[in-house]
C-alpha cells in the first residue's frame, strides 16, 4: 500500500502531543436580537456554546481537546491551498511568519531545503490528526482544496484516518466561467475531500419520491411523518425556550410539548418558520393520542395529542451525487460579504450554501461543528442558517490565526445574527449568540510544572475537568474543594507560595462526604493502607495531573 513520505515527516507526525496546553481567556461575549436588529456585548459568559477563538489553530486545537475530545460532529476547513500567491490574505503559499517560525522550530534544519509542499504538509499534518482526536467516531471532515495538494491532501487523510473512512473527493464547480487559467485547459472546479472517523452512520441521504401514501384527508392521500416534537439532545424547554408554545388540536384541546417523561420539552421549529401553518389550521397535522411513560401524569392525565408531520410525497433514500454544480460559487461567496460589510472586505470566501449543504450531511440537528481555518467566518454564518431553516441546535467553534478575527470573523457573526444589508438586499437576523476568546498561557511551564501565571481559578477549572469530563463552577464551600460527582469528592490542596502535603492534619480540611476521595497535594504522608481503608486516592503535583 503506498504511503505518504516528505522531508520534515519525522518531526511532526508525532508533534500534535507536544504541543503546549494554553487556557482560553474568555474576551467578551455576544447576543443579538433579530427582532430589533441590535445585539450586545457582555464581559460574563453567554453559555450558548457558540465559540470564535483568536490564536494559533494547533494550540487553540490543543486547548479544545479536554472539553471536547471525541465530541466534534462536522469539521470543515478550508487550508491555505499552497498556490504559491504571496498576497492572499492568508498567504498562499505556506510562508507566513508564525508558519514559518513554527517549521524552524519543529522541523529544524531540514526545514531550510523543504519544498512549498513539504511545508504544507508538515503545517497540516498535526493539525489533522489533533482534528481526528477531537472527532466523534459518526464525525465528518470536509477539507477543500484545488489541484494543487489534492494528490497530497488525500494521501493525508488516508494516511490518519485510513482510506477505508474515505466517503468521497467531491468536484465542486467554483468558477462556472471555468476559472482564472490563461492557456491550456481551465477547470474552474475544486475539490472537497469527505471523511468519516469510523462510523458513516450519521451521514443523511437525498429524498426522492418512491413509495405509497397510506393516509387520506380532505386533501388527498399522505404518509405520518416525523413527530413535531424535538426529541434527542437539546430538546428541554430551556434548550429552545421560544420553541415552549401552546398548539390546538382539530378537536380544540390546547396541547404543549411535554416529554413522554413528563418534563417540559420544544416544539421541532418556532412560530414563524413550519409551526405557523399548524397554528392557523390544526389538520396541517396529523395527530394521535400517546401515552406518557408508566407512572407519568401532567395536569390529571396520561395520554395527550401529539402532532406529526403530513408527507405528501413518500420519499426514497438515495445517495448524494458528489458533483457538487448547484450548491454556490465563489462569486456567491463575495457578493453575501459585500452585502454583511458594504464593501469587499476578504479574498475567495467560500459560499454559504455549500458548507449549508455540508455540514447538512450529517445527520445530528444539534451537531458541534469546528472550523479551525476559520477565515471570514463562513462556517458560523452556515451554522446559523441551518438552525433557523429546521430549527437545530447545531454550534459552532471557529478558529483564526489573523488578527482580523476579531474585526472580520466575529464582526461577521454578529451582523449575521443580527440581520444586515437593506432595501431588497435585506437579510433578516438569524439570532443566536457566541463568545469571544484569546489564546493565554500555557498551563504548564518549560519544566512541566504548573504555571502559576495563568491563576489558580484556571488551574482548578483544568483539573476539576480533567477528572469528570464537566463544566466547573466554583463552589463556595471549604478550601481546596473542587466538587462531587457520581459519589466521588475532590480537593486540590495547593498553595502558590509552598508545597502542600496530604497528612492527618489536612485531612482535617476534608468536610464534604463520599464514597471516594481523590485528593491532590505536593506530597503525602499518610500510610497506604489508611488510605485503601478509607477510599482515598492520593494524586501527585504535577506528576498525575492528566495532559492533553
């Protein structure tokens, strides 16, 4: 089978988990409201979920990895396609400073003789496989490229995740001109490399009409379809809140969205997208009388109407075409951002319906989907679309290098949120909200020692997750306690100006009760068999604190 070698392979295939864990300082965050067209910014959290992070794509990678390892749904990146154009804005050509600072210090001095191609693949290869690591297994990649590393871009994602998980190398007609080519043939098409990470299960197919209707109304034949509840994740009233309405049945009964468990759930869509058609004439529905689980009643009952779709036309699954002619231009790309900004404000933007159409193939409404090439922030406004088109739950995190993060990217976001352009070029808002980070320092210091720079907040919040995979929040309880789950206590009993140790007498510090005790200090001078008697596992500073 053939295998990928370059110049400089050495250095960077394992280089992904040398690279420095940094805490992400959070810089501000972002709500909209459509409604009025304005939005706001705030110094505390939004919680929504949504990220932009400013900084180096590799660490700000590494930084995600404890929050969200094996998490991510949808990837999609758009690298530098190494055309060998110094005056792209993201320079073209892999000769950009940080990129080469970064291959002198990795690579060394082979990096002297590397080839334009070389470089590319020694700047992609870590960042892939760090992508991989934090894909969930039904995940999907999308990498675009043109000619000129396609050949090396699929030698790449075979080589990390086997060419077995290859879905497609999607053409996809960027120029319908045919391209900028002076002479000989002009192809004015790209190419869009699709991987799964071990399981295509999640991957939707194309509806075509196939099948019988085995229902009639006034209106003719149908068949049941989905239920109009949202079900699965994110699908509590909080999750979507103005999704929390009242609809009435053919009969008038008023019915709301509960769970079969009772809780308060969502509707699948708002008001004003497919819900309104129901609102106005309850037999838009089909409706039947479910039971709630055993033991279940909400206001005296166990049973309640429950809406489903009508499907008129019984679909077919198929599988996609991957000639992509009819999902967007570049030229598209140019013209929304021209319309957001008012000017041409960023170079060969991608469309926003093709990485819709993208991000659309996979399955889960309520995907994670990273971008981290972020550019002008085409992945967040897909994202957006998408949620307010079927009323998903989808979130995106975005990554950029340049300092234009902030002024482009994220500006992006907020005018798409909420609303831009005017006259017949008026888009309404999508809402939503997102957060604004910086890369900080590095949690651990050249000599792997935890860097108290950084803040002992951080340093709890890095362990705290580290054991439970969950957010922090600060208790407000005795020193040095960390929190309880699934029965287990944890204290991180470290001082900044001493060494600490875990002895009877800190013992004696010790005052929230479980069944198991995971207690770091310094050092520790009680005996192992006390320890065993009493269920507490002693963890060394820094020696056990888990890396990334």
């Amino acid at each position: 089978m053939p295998t990928l070698n370059w110049i400089g392979k050495d250095k960077v295939v394992s280089h992904h988990q040398d690279v420095p864990y940094r805490v992400l300082e959070h810089k501000y965050g972002f709500t909209a409201d459509p409604s009025t067209g304005s939005g706001h910014e705030q110094t505390e959290p939004t919680n929504s979920g949504n990220k932009i992070i400013h900084g180096d794509n590799l660490e700000a990678l590494k930084s995600l990895l404890p929050e969200y390892e094996g998490k991510i749904k949808c990837i999609y990146i758009d690298p530098p396609y190494n055309t060998g154009n110094e005056n792209w804005v993201y320079n073209d050509n892999v000769n950009h400073p940080k990129i080469k600072k970064w291959l002198g210090e990795v690579v060394g001095k082979d990096g002297e003789d590397l080839t334009r191609h070389d470089k590319w693949l020694c700047m992609m290869y870590p960042r892939v496989r760090m992508l991989q690591k934090l894909m969930a297994r039904d995940g999907l990649i999308f990498m675009s490229l043109d000619d000129n590393e396609l050949e090396n871009g699929l030698f790449l994602l075979n080589d990390i995740f086997g060419k077995k998980n290859k879905l497609a190398c999607a053409p996809w007609l960027a120029e319908p001109s045919g391209g900028k080519e002076k002479r000989w043939l002009r192809n004015g098409h790209e190419y869009i490399l699709i991987y799964h990470n071990g399981s295509a299960d999640s991957v939707t197919q194309e509806e075509r009409s196939s099948g019988k209707l085995d229902l009639k109304d006034n209106q003719g034949k149908y068949k049941k379809g989905r239920e109009l509840r949202k079900w699965g994740g994110a699908s509590q009233r909080e999750d979507r809140p103005g999704q929390w309405f009242p609809l009435t049945t053919p009969s008038g009964e008023i019915v709301w969205p509960h769970k079969n468990d009772g809780t308060e759930g969502h509707w699948r869509w708002g008001k004003e997208q497919k819900m309104q058609p129901i609102i106005e004439n309850p037999n838009v529905a089909h409706w039947e009388l479910c039971s709630y689980d055993s033991g279940v009643v909400v206001g005296g009952k166990t049973e309640r109407w429950v809406p489903f779709e009508k499907i008129r036309d019984v679909k077919k699954m198929v599988g996609w075409t991957t000639w992509l002619n009819s999902v967007g231009y570049n030229s598209d790309g140019t013209s929304t951002l021209k319309n957001i900004f008012g000017h041409k404000i960023f170079d060969t933007p991608k469309p926003v319906s093709l990485i819709e159409w993208l991000i659309s193939l996979h399955s889960d409404e309520s995907a994670l989907v990273l971008d981290s090439f972020a550019g002008s922030g085409t992945t967040a406004h897909a994202v957006l679309n998408l949620n307010k088109q079927d009323g998903g739950n989808r979130k995106f995190i975005l990554v950029e290098m340049e300092d234009y993060a902030n002024d482009i990217t994220a500006e992006r976001v907020k005018r798409v949120s909420k609303g831009y352009g005017s006259g017949n070029k008026k888009v309404e808002g999508t809402g939503g909200a997102f957060d604004f980070y910086e890369l900080g320092l590095p949690l651990f210091d050249e000599n792997q020692n935890l860097n108290e720079e950084v803040g002992l907040p951080k340093i709890r919040e890095y362990i705290w997750f580290s054991e439970t995979r969950t957010s922090f929040k600060e208790p407000n309880k005795e020193p040095y306690f960390l929190g309880i789950k699934d029965e287990s206590v944890y204290y991180f009993i470290y001082e900044k100006e001493k060494l600490t140790t875990l002895d009877y007498d800190a013992l004696e510090l010790i005052k929230t009760k479980g069944e198991q005790y995971i207690i770091y200090a310094d050092n520790c001078l009680l005996p192992k068999e006390f320890m065993a008697k009493n269920n507490i596992i002693f963890k060394k500073i820094p020696r056990d604190i888990t890396r990334f």
